[in-house]
C-alpha cells in the first residue's frame, strides 16, 4: 500500500474509464424525473454509476433543492442563496418512486444553514410520505449534518427509515481544507447518536474519499473512528475533482489497495463494505442492506 503522494497525476487511470451508456430505460428515467422537476444527486454530482444503479432500481433523489449553503471544496453542487421550500416536494417524491417501481431509494439533500433545523422538518415529511405511498420501498436517508443537534436528527429518524447515512468525507486532519461548516467531531457526533436511536435496527452508514492527501494510517483511523461512533456500513471510492475550480486530485488510489482497504475495514468489525474506484455513498446501496 502506498502511503502517500503529494503529486497531482496528470491522466486518468485507465480503470477510472468507463462508456458512457444511455438507453431507452436510462431516458425513460431521467425524462420522469425531469417531468417531476426533482434534482438528483446522481446528476448534479456527477455521478459515474447512475446508468447502473437506475437499471438497478434504485436512484438517490436530491430535496430541499439544488443550491448548497455550504461550498465545499470537492463538491460540485451549486452554492448560493436557497430558493424557498417548495411544499409540493414530498408528494412529488413519493410520486417519483413509485412511477420508477424503485425497490431502494436515497433521499438526500443540500445543506440548508438557512433554516433553523437544517431542513429535518422537510426530510422527515419527504420520507413519512414516501413510505406511506409506497410501502415495500426501503428508504435510506444521507443527510447533512443538522447543525449537530439531536433534536434535529431525530426529527427524521422517527420517520424509519432504513439506512441512515452521513459522510465523514475525508480524514481529520484535511476536514478544514475540504469541508465548508462541518468538523470531525460533529458529524462523529451526529454519527453516535443516529448509532443509539431506537432498537438498532436502523443501520447507520459513512463514506469516505481517497486521494485528497490522506494516509493510509489515517484513513485507518478513520475507520476506527466511524467503527466505534456505531458506524456498521462503510463507503470507499476515489476523489475526482469535478473541476478545475476544485481541490486537485492528489493520486490514484489503485483497484488492489482499496481490496486491502475493504479487508481492513472487515477486519475493524464493519458488517458492509463497498470500496472501489468508482464507489460512490449510493453505489448499490440496497445491496448493502440485503441479508
């Protein structure tokens, strides 16, 4: 395993290439959701595996609209002055669902530091909808990090859903650098007490980025730390800068270390593990939850 390198590599590993693939059922997707003028984190991020996951039924649907109060430094996602909430949305979320059949959605969102609770409010309400409209969907959240307050958090976890996710994103010591308003500390924080809500069914879930300057000790750590905040799914992929605007791309962790990162991770007691490449917070999450 290497354990760091300070240079920005100039090509694209050739395993970080993949077709891009557009059939009738990725346009079917994309015109729905269009239609039902919802935001994807899947498009708005970028992300490589939407083809995929949509043929897979699921998909990863983006509330609270599309522009970020925060402006992260590897993120893509617009940053500005939020538009109003638009009270429609859970409905039409709802809607979206069960038109595309899904058998596993994400709801995730923007950060909101405009509203008081951070948007909670509207996630539970986005979440109790859906799971009232279609009730064999498994609902997992990926959620900003409400301020840090309980109060907040629990607001949306009372809803049930399956799955909750927050991301550490990256190591302790590159928080500041690469996360706008977030610290370590609050979103172990948020991770701990989503961990000792209710029975234990729920599962709670973190990702993690790799070649933003980290080492291998730390991103160990890391999973130390997720493992004992009461993390027990874990997301690893590669960092790409979205553009040149963003933190470069510092290296190009390779397919075999991020096998040695999995089997590490399983080694710590993590119950999931999907680390790859091309590994994003939603690639195949209902995969993640299966028995």
């Amino acid at each position: 395993m290497l354990n760091e390198i300070q240079e920005k590599p100039t090509r694209l590993p050739k395993w970080l290439r993949r077709p891009i693939q557009t059939d009738e059922a990725y346009s079917e997707v994309q015109g729905l959701l269009k239609k039902s003028g919802l935001n994807t984190v899947c498009e708005d991020a970028k992300c490589p595996n939407r083809h995929e996951c949509w043929n897979h039924g699921t998909a990863t649907i983006m509330i609270l609209g599309n522009i970020c109060t925060r402006d992260c430094r590897f993120c893509s996602v617009a940053f500005g002055k939020p538009d109003a909430l638009d009270m429609e949305e859970p409905e039409r979320v709802a809607d979206a669902v069960e038109k595309m059949k899904l058998q596993h959605v994400v709801i995730t969102s923007v950060t909101r530091d405009d509203l008081l609770d951070g948007g909670a409010e509207a996630f539970a309400l986005t979440v109790k909808t859906v799971r009232e409209r279609v009730p064999d969907v498994t609902v997992e959240v990926l959620t900003p990090d409400f301020w840090g307050r309980r109060e907040n958090l629990y607001k949306v976890l009372e809803e049930g859903p399956k799955v909750f996710n927050h991301n550490i994103e990256t190591v302790k010591r590159l928080q500041r650098t690469i996360r706008s308003g977030a610290t370590y500390e609050k979103s172990m924080k948020v991770l701990r007490h989503a961990s000792e809500f209710g029975d234990g069914s729920m599962k709670v879930k973190s990702g993690i980025m790799l070649g933003l300057g980290e080492t291998n000790e730390e991103v160990f750590q890391t999973m130390e730390d997720l493992y004992a905040n009461g993390v027990r799914l874990l997301t690893i992929g590669q960092y790409m800068a979205p553009t040149r605007d963003h933190v470069h791309t510092k290296r190009f962790v390779t397919p075999k270390e991020f096998e040695e990162f999995e089997a590490v991770a399983y080694k710590i007691g993590f119950e999931a593990v999907a680390s790859g490449p091309l590994v994003r917070s939603s690639y195949r999450a209902d995969g993640m939850i299966q028995p």
